[in-house]
C-alpha cells in the first residue's frame, strides 16, 4: 500500500466524524453540510467522470479519439442518435466492449420523429420492409437534393434517418420491443477491441445503440477516469439532448469538457450558452470546466472567423486558463498517417479504404484528405520550408499521396502540432495525472474548514466559559448572589417583553386560536339575530304597546318598530356579553399556558420559590378586562335601539319599505292589520339591524377589545417587572437556604461540561490530525485544517 493511500485510508470516516461533531451541538446544526459532502464524496469516489458536451457535429467523438489516438468512437457529421458512449481503463490484455441497443420503441419513436422533421409525415409504421425502401429512397433523394449528406441540417437529418433504418433492418434479432438487451463483446465473436469498435463505430450500427462501454488500456483511463461522449445539446430528437443535460447535472459527473463550434460557426448558439449556464448548476464539478473550440483549422482560411472567435475568446473566456483551439480531424488522423506508408497509400488503402471506396466504382476523397490539402497550401500555417503545390491535373487524393511522399514525417508532424491536439492532451493528461488529486483534496479541505473553524471557536468559547466559573462551593455561593440581581432584571424584561409579543399577535391578528375564538363570536351574532328576526312577533309587541297605555284601544306602528328595537338590542346585547367573556377568558387561559411554560417563569420559581405574583396579576387584569368589555358590549348593543342614521333618507329601500308598511297597517285599527304586516316589519327590522351589527363585529367592537387588551396589559407588564427586580430581599433570602447544595451540583455540573468540552476537543484534535496527515501527504501544507491548542483557550476569572 502506498504511502497516500495508508494516509488517506480513512479520510470519509474521519470527515463524517467531524460532521456529526457539527451536528451535536445545536448552536452551529444551521450550518449547510452540502458542499462538504459533495466535495468528499468527489475526494474518495473511485471515478472521475469527465463529460464531452457540446453540439451536435461539433467533434466530441473525434476529439475524444485524438486524446487516446485510437479510433473508437463513430465521428462522421449527421450521426444523430442518443447513443452515450463511456471509455474506462483496462488492463492491456482485458479491453473489452459492453453493447446496450436501443428498444424497438425508442427506434420507432426517433425514427418518426426524424421523418417529421424531414416531412414524411404519413409514416406510421416502420416494421414493413416496403415503408423502409420508400423511407430511404427519399432520404437519398434528400441527400441529393442538398449536395450531399455534410452541406445543411436537412441533408444530415436525412442520413441519420438512413443510419437509423439500416442499422434497425441489420440488427433487428437483437432487439427487444421495450427492452434494452446488452451484449459483451464475446456475444458477436470479436476476438480484440479493434473488432468490437469497429462494429460499434459502423454509422448504422451506432444509430441503434443506447450505450456503448469500452473498457480501454491507455494511461489517461488510469486512475478512475472515466471519458464520457454524450449526445448533441441541440440534437435532432429532443430526448437525446436531455440525456446530455441530465448527464452534466449528475452527481456522478466530476469535469465537463465543452468542445464548442464559433470556430465554424462564428457565434456562440443559443444551445451553448444554455449547457455553460447549467453545467455551472452542478455543485460537483465546481470549476472543473475545459473549453475546448475544435474545428479550429476553419478559421484559417477566414481571416473576418478568426477574428470574431479571438474577440469571443477575450470577451467571455478570459478568466479561464483551460481554454483550447483544436482541430481534431487533422490532430487525431495525422497521428494515425505516421503508421502508414506509400504502400498503403498513406492510408488510403487501410485507415479511409471505407471512405475511399464510391459506390459506382469511382474512388472518393474523405474528408480528412481535403482538409490537409486545404491546410499544405493555404492555411498559411506552414513554415517557408516547407514547398508545396497542389496539382490541377491530379485528384485530391493524387496530391495527397505526392505531397506526403515529398515531405515525409516533418510535414506531418508539423500538421499535428498546428492542430492543438497535443497542447489539449499535455494539459488534460497533467491535470488527471498531476493535479487532479490535490485539486480535489483541496476543495475538500477549504470547504471543511469552515466547519473545523465554527467548531474550534465553539468548543473554545465554551472552554473559556466554564474555566471562568468559581471552582469552590463559598465561590460559587458569591458568585451566583452577585448575579441575582441581573437574573431578576432579565426575567422582568422578559416576562415583558412577552407580554408586549403576545398583545402585537393580538392586534395584528397573529394568535390564531384568539381569531377563531373570534370568527365565532361573529357567527354566534349574526345567527342570534336572524334567530330573533325569525320569532319575532307582532302581536307580543302590540300587546306591550297597549300596556304601556291602558287608556288606549290601539298602537301606531312606530310604537310596534319601538318595542322591536329594545327587544332585538337587549337579546343581543345578551349573546355579546356572553360570548365576549368566554373569548376573553380562554384568552388569558391561553396566556397563562405560555407564561408557565416559559423560560423566564420556571427561573423565577427557582430564585424566589414563586411566580413573585405574576398569575395573580394576570387573573386580576382578566377581570378588569372582562368588565370593561362587557361595559363596552353593553354600550355598543345600547346604541341599536336608534335607527339607523340613513334609514329615513329619501331614495332608500329602507323608507321605501317603511311607507308600504305603513301603508299596510292603516288598514285598519284593531290588532289584526298589524299583525298581517308582521312579514313586512319583519323585512323593516332587518334592513336596520343587519348593517348595524355587522359594524359592530366587523369593525367597531373589534378595535373595542384591542385597545381595552393593549391598555391593560402593556402597564400590568412594566409594573410587575419593576416587582420582579424588588424581589432580591426575598430571592437572595430564598437562595441562601438551597445555594450550598445548589453551587456544589453546579460545580459538578460545570466540571461535567468541562470535561465533555476537553474530550470533544480532543476527538476533533485526532480527526483533523488524520486529515491534515492526508493532505501533508498530498503536498497541501497550505491547506491544513486548524487545531485547538491549550495556550489558545485564555482564561479570565472574575473576581
């Protein structure tokens, strides 16, 4: 085992000790552990993923086969499938392929998409071998259309769709309907990687796959790195590009490489700017971010390009150190041609015999042979040593042959080393192999100090305290008498200050049983009126009318509306008065509960033996309380015996009302017509009571029992904590019966605490050590994670 590793060996228990240290104490639990975690989990994860994004044609799948200078991954333009590809380390004689093909439903569901992207919009059903044949003779005729399958989006839609319906056709008997069936390379009797690859690098193959794993011997795989090649952010088929963007979400993903197009393109689309906004979301990947601006070799031959990618550069890139230009088609390919010869043709006849090859026997030129043409002679990259033509009487792939038979290994060396490829691999293999691990580890260790720091000044402050508290019973005795009278101040300020806390909810409307208590005296109100409206009756008041004047054979209807109204007033100043003494005093119920619950309270009852008079204090504001709101209930209820101040007024409905009551009841003298009016008064009555008595549980009688609370027990509050502080005869008298045996419990009480403080402080001393130890190990002096050392807790005792 190496030295790191014995060092490093238990660095998550130590970590998570450290934690649960945090969590113990309940002052700093409010602290956010997610970074930490986050940062250890990446510390100690066994695989570094590094994730290549970006649009799709942009060259991942090309750059990635430049970095390990083998062709593994398929990178022709137009393939749009949602295929993730993972490249992990294997031994030299173990590298292997794992296949993981799409189901037959997500073929289908692509396949529809790209064919009404394309305009095929009748298809529905791709299973019928006459529907594929039609599918790709339009495709070709798409193709055609557009002057081949590289020269627009449409045309590269269209070969994908081909891809697509082929590889379906040609690996139909592995495909399950939903399913996704996985095959080891020993399943298609591949006998090396170079086999399996090849099968899975094939266009058609490819489009039909989900996932592709290759396990690979080469020493950038080397330590848990993991190289990740992910669909097109602004691939064809929606679902395909959101398998990028949860990929770089995901807690997994560890560095995310951006291989951006304004080296083609010009600008930034709006699908790039969108993955650098989320991939930044990640807390995982922190500042871990390549970029990478490949198809670099287009700006040579656009002076007005190259430009606007260096202004692009300088504007939105200028605080990264790992920004690249590549061209990983002459990077990755000029690796590849220093292997051949003029036997093969340079490779003609070996590495591009597939792209060589024309389907009417005429040979084609592929795509890496026209952009080292374009670079031999007018790039203007190549040092005036180097001599060199392009003849019009040869084919591309003549001139190509002649000009490397001319110049040799020089001219392609020289071709790589313009095409970044190396500068990006030196400095992707140095951050994996050199500075991954500190890296890493130094997150760790700036985002626990935090916590180490919040820790030791705890655990200091705390040690500080209890060293400065008397050690012997007399001390302890004087001490704790000496603090009496503060103590009695505070609680008085507190008792007020809840007092005063309580009355604010009060009036704001903040105590939610005092509400509802409330609502329901609204509701009691409002039924006892329509109650009393419904039973009144007429000929009960008709009958007090008369009474009240025997020498009288009848009564006018005001006399009838008089006796209503002390009727309706009276038995609803009745419901009030009850209703307002049962809030009130479920109401001081509920204030009484909070007092003794209270911290303030029970310290009281330990200095004094009592509550020093605060519970018959508050009983005696709840009587004065529910007398004057039983006075004011009276009052207000009094006030309904007069009408309304706008029930006579002309144009009302009331007066309208009235005058065909009215009417109603001249009719006749006797009883009778006053009492066939009876509906009628009682529609009179309501038009006046209803406003009133909604005003008063509304609005008016509401504000009654704010102000009455506020004014009684805001000053209850200040005099009973000036009582409280008058207390101290009593409470010093109190204490010094119980303080002996108090002081000698809180002696040992505190040397109880003390030492869980020094044990505590010794178990965080032990786990930083361990980790300080790990990162001493991986050259992070600067980084070490702070101690707590005796001398640093000074102790300052009162006298």
């Amino acid at each position: 085992m190496s030295t790191l590793s014995i060092q490093c060996e238990n660095l998550p228990g130590q970590v998570e000790f450290i934690l649960h240290l945090l969590q113990q104490e309940s002052a700093l639990r409010s602290h956010d552990l997610t970074a930490v975690q986050t940062s250890l989990d990446k510390a100690v994860a066994p695989k570094f993923e590094i994730v290549f994004a970006g649009a799709f044609s942009a060259g991942k799948s090309m750059l990635i086969n430049a970095l390990l200078e083998r062709e593994l991954l398929y990178s022709a333009e137009g393939h749009a499938t949602g295929t993730e590809c993972k490249i992990e380390y294997a031994p030299a004689h173990q590298e292997r392929v794992v296949l993981t093909f799409l189901s037959e439903r997500e073929i289908y569901e692509q396949a529809i998409s790209l064919c009404q992207g394309l305009g095929f919009q009748s298809v529905t059903n791709i299973n019928q071998q006459e529907v594929i044949d039609l599918l790709q003779q339009g495709c070709e005729a798409i193709v055609q259309q557009e002057g081949g399958e590289n020269k627009s989006e449409r045309a590269k839609q269209a070969k994908a769709l081909m891809l697509l319906l082929t590889g379906y056709v040609a690996n139909r008997d592995r495909l399950h309907p939903v399913q996704n069936t996985t095959y080891s390379m020993d399943d298609f009797n591949f006998t090396n990687l170079k086999e399996a690859a090849g099968y899975a690098r094939r266009g058609s193959n490819s489009a039909v796959l989900k996932r592709i794993e290759y396990y690979c011997h080469h020493p950038l795989l080397e330590d848990g790195n993991v190289l990740i090649d992910t669909p097109g952010i602004d691939a064809p088929v929606e679902r395909d590009a959101q398998l990028t963007y949860a990929k770089i979400q995901h807690p997994d993903t560890s560095a995310v490489v951006c291989v951006l197009k304004p080296a083609a393109a010009g600008d930034m689309t709006k699908e790039e700017t969108k993955l650098l906004e989320t991939m930044r979301e990640n807390l995982g990947i922190r500042d871990r971010f390549f970029y990478v601006f490949n198809r670099i070799d287009e700006t040579w031959f656009n002076p007005q390009l190259r430009k606007r990618l260096d202004d692009l550069i300088n504007l939105q890139f200028q605080d990264s150190s790992r920004v690249y230009k590549t061209s990983g088609l002459l990077g990755f390919f000029g690796s590849q041609i220093k292997q051949t010869s003029l036997v093969d043709r340079f490779g003609l006849d070996s590495i591009f015999v597939e792209q060589v090859k024309g389907e009417d026997g005429t040979e084609e030129t592929p795509q890496f042979v026209y952009a080292f043409n374009n670079y031999c002679v007018n790039a203007g990259k190549l040092p005036s040593h180097f001599r060199i033509s392009l003849n019009g009487y040869e084919t591309p792939n003549e001139n190509y042959v002649r000009i490397l038979t001319e110049q040799g290994t020089p001219l392609i060396n020289q071709l790589i080393h313009d095409s970044g490829i190396e500068e990006f691999r030196t400095a992707i293999t140095r951050y994996l192999t050199e500075q991954k691990r500190p890296e890493l580890f130094k997150n760790l260790a700036d985002d626990l100090e935090d916590v180490c720091i919040k820790l030791k000044n705890h655990y200091q402050n705390l040690q500080r305290e209890l060293e400065s508290q008397p050690q012997e019973i007399e001390s302890m005795k004087e001490y704790e008498l000496q603090r009496l009278n503060q103590q009695l101040q505070q609680i008085g300020k507190d008792f007020s200050q809840h007092i005063h806390t309580e009355v604010n909810s009060l009036i704001n409307n903040g105590c939610e049983e005092f509400e509802s208590d409330f609502r329901q005296l609204q509701v009691r109100m409002i039924r006892r009126l329509d109650e009393l409206l419904d039973t009144f009756s007429v000929a009960d008041a008709y009958r007090r009318a008369t009474l009240s004047h025997p020498r009288n054979a009848t009564a006018p209807l005001l006399a009838i509306l008089v006796e209503a109204f002390y009727y309706l007033a009276n038995q609803l100043e009745d419901i009030l008065v009850e209703s307002t003494q049962q809030i009130i005093n479920k109401l001081f119920q509920i204030l009484m509960d909070k007092i003794r619950k209270s911290e303030y309270y029970r310290q009281l009852y330990r200095l004094l033996g009592k509550d020093g008079g605060i519970e018959e204090q508050v009983k005696t504001i709840e009587q004065q309380v529910s007398q004057a709101l039983v006075a004011a209930a009276s009052v207000e209820c009094d006030r309904f015996v007069r009408e309304s101040p706008r029930f006579y007024d002309e144009g009302t409905f009331s007066i309208y009302q009235f005058r065909q009551t009215l009417q109603q009841t001249s009719q006749g003298y006797d009883a009778e017509s006053m009492i066939e009016a009876e509906p009628a008064i009682r529609q009179l009555l309501k038009l006046d009571f209803e406003p009133k008595v909604s005003h008063t549980i509304r609005k008016s009688f509401r504000q009654t029992i704010n102000q009455t609370l506020k004014n009684h027990l805001l000053p209850m509050a200040e005099k009973q904590a000036d009582y409280i502080l008058q207390q101290f005869p009593c409470a010093r008298a109190y204490l010094e019966n119980t303080l002996e045996q108090e002081a000698e419990e809180k002696i040992a009480y505190n040397q109880q605490l003390l030492n869980a403080v020094k044990q505590k402080i010794a178990n965080y001393n032990e786990a930083v050590h361990k980790i300080n130890g790990c990162l001493q190990a991986m050259q992070l002096f600067d980084h070490l994670l702070p101690l707590i050392h005796d001398q640093e807790v000074i102790v300052v005792k009162e006298s």
